[in-house]
C-alpha cells in the first residue's frame, strides 16, 4: 500500500448521549490518532456516534458507510472492539456489512484488521479472537447493566424513587424545537407527508441542536413524534 492511498476515518462510539460531554471521544481519538501516526494514516474525518453498542441501527455508522462508498476510502479506524458494538450477534451483523461493502475495519488498540481476520480460513485463530473480542464485550455490558440495575432498586428501596432521563420537551427551552418538528411532520394538503430521516436532516441542516449536540436522527424525531401523539 501507498503512503496515498494510506487513508481512513475514524469511528468513535459512546452508549448513550449522556456521555457525550465525558472524556470518552476524546480518549478514543487520541488512540485513533497515535495508531494512526505509527502507521502512516491520514483521518479524513470523524464519525461520532452516541448509541448503545447493542443497537445496529445507528445513523453516524450508516453515514460514514454510505460516505465511504463514495468517496473511495475504504478503512475505518476504532480504538477496540467494545467500542464498536457490546453484542455479538450485531457486532457481526455490522462487520458482514462492512465485508460486503469491501470496507476494512482496524482495532487501534491491538491492530487487528478485524474484518480481514474474520474472513481468513487458513487461520481459524484470528476469526476466533475476534469472536472472544464480542464475547467479553457482551458480557461486560450485561455486568453493567446489572450494576446498574441493582443501584436503582437500592435506591428506590431507600428514597422510593429513582428518576431517569427526562425525555426530550421536558425543559421549556425545547418547546420551540418540539413545535418545529411537529410543522415537518404535518401532512401538507395533497403532497406526502415528510419523512422521520428527511425530517431529521432538516433540523441538522437548520443548525437546530439536540440535547446533547449530536445530529438528530431519524430515531430521535420517531420517537417524539410517538411520545406528543
């Protein structure tokens, strides 16, 4: 390979929006970055993703596939493997995409090319590895969530609530953007009514911020949607 065509993006992924202001990204791109440096990669851009590594349908992972389908770079840099998904079966569901789209992906952290060792028969070893990789993963998500879980009946137990996230239109300062999004989504006369992945397009396009600051997704708007109904 030539130090041209020697270029990738980067994928970086938090599980929820909350920590999108912790020093998750920031660690993850700098792990990026130094495996990049060593190997003589150009990142032509960052893709940021604030979803649960147990859902595949994420809008900056289908972004940046559709992105590099078009402008030729086919590597994509993350810092580990539970940094791309936290269960197996979608773990390889994503990585079968990537297989099928002719896209490589690189762990930062051991310098796997992990959908290259997938695919090796001569080394059923690498694919193994891999497959441990999503197992550990897996298991260290389903050991927080119990953690988790056991923190809020305690503190239920204790106090007799335990609140969660207040869902989006909670604070006065969204109402504004609760209302946009009900204009995009009102059905003109005689024309189709807007879709959820147009609508969100829209706001980002508008520069109307989410709670977070990430861009909206069509998730986002399908479920506020759902929720003023």
């Amino acid at each position: 390979m030539t130090k041209q065509n020697k270029i990738a993006v980067g994928y970086l992924r938090v599980s929820s929006k909350g920590q999108v202001k912790g020093h998750g990204f920031a660690r993850q791109q700098d792990e990026i970055k130094a495996y990049a440096k060593r190997h003589g990669y150009e990142i032509l851009e960052w893709y940021k993703e604030a979803y649960t590594g147990t859902e595949e349908d994420r809008p900056e992972f289908i972004r940046m596939v559709e992105d590099l389908l078009s402008n030729g770079c086919r590597t994509i840099i993350i810092e580990c493997m539970d940094r791309f998904g936290r269960r197996s079966m979608v773990s390889e569901q994503l990585l079968a995409l990537l297989i099928r789209k002719d896209i490589a992906m690189i762990s930062a952290m051991t310098g796997q090319n992990i959908t290259e060792d997938v695919q090796d028969e001569n080394d059923p070893w690498k694919k193994f590895i891999v497959q441990i990789q999503n197992n550990i993963a897996e298991l260290d998500k389903r050991l927080l969530v119990r953690k988790l879980r056991k923190a809020r009946e305690a503190k239920r137990a204790k106090t007799g609530r335990c609140e969660g996230r207040k869902p989006y239109g909670y604070y006065p300062e969204e109402d504004e953007i609760i209302k946009r999004i009900k204009e995009l989504y009102r059905k003109p006369h005689g024309e189709k009514r807007m879709g959820f992945r147009t609508i969100a397009r829209q706001l980002n396009k508008e520069g109307i911020p989410t709670r977070s600051g990430v861009p909206w997704s069509d998730t986002q708007v399908k479920s506020i949607i759902a929720r003023k109904k």
